[in-house]
C-alpha cells in the first residue's frame, strides 16, 4: 500500500531543532512502513524543497495544498505524534473517502 506518515512538523515546534526532531520521528515510521513492503509518503518531504525555492512566506500556499493532493494518491494514512491541524485535517479526509486511518505502526498489515 502506498501510505500516508501523518504528524506534526510545526506544531509545538518553535525552533528548528524541534521541527527537525518531528522530521525524524515521521522518516522513523516511514521506514518502518518500507520495511513492511509498503511505499510511505509524508507530505513534509515533497512540500519542503518547493518553500526552499519558493521561500518561506509561500510555507501556506504549499504545505497543506501538496498534503491534501497527495492524500488523494495514498491507501491509508498512519496518524503519528501529537496535536497537528494539518495531520488532523489529512486523516479527515482519509476517513471521509473510506480509507483507512491507522494509529499505530502495529495496526498496518505486515508491520510491527
């Protein structure tokens, strides 16, 4: 399945070591999602190199727009971390079109 690693990245990340920090914690589950045979995706990846070019004012204009195509895309999402509007909007939407939204590593087929 190719699966969606939803968290925060700047929610509760004041400084750029904590955003680092939610970056790693969704890279951790995303490899652990490969390692089950699956194909993760995390928005994260894919929107920052377009702000990087576009420049941070456009972080709004990119992020969740990038996010909500890919969830078109995805299976499932794997719902990880804390409070997140962005994660919380992503799992709506899965839940709306009947995708599944898992909570733990553990309840995605093949994963542990």
């Amino acid at each position: 399945m190719w699966i969606m690693v939803s968290g925060p990245y700047r929610s509760g990340a004041a400084t750029a070591e904590a955003r680092a920090r939610n970056l790693a914690e969704l890279s951790r589950a995303a490899l652990a999602l490969f390692r089950a045979g699956h194909v993760p995706v995390i928005g994260v990846h894919l929107a920052l190199p377009l702000i990087e070019v576009a420049g941070e004012a456009a972080f709004d204009e990119i992020m969740m727009p990038l996010s909500r195509r890919l969830v078109e895309r995805c299976d499932a999402c794997l719902r990880i971390g804390g409070p997140s509007q962005g994660a919380d909007e992503e799992t709506t939407l899965f839940r709306a079109s009947g995708r599944p939204v898992y909570a733990r590593l553990e309840e995605v087929p093949g994963a542990r």
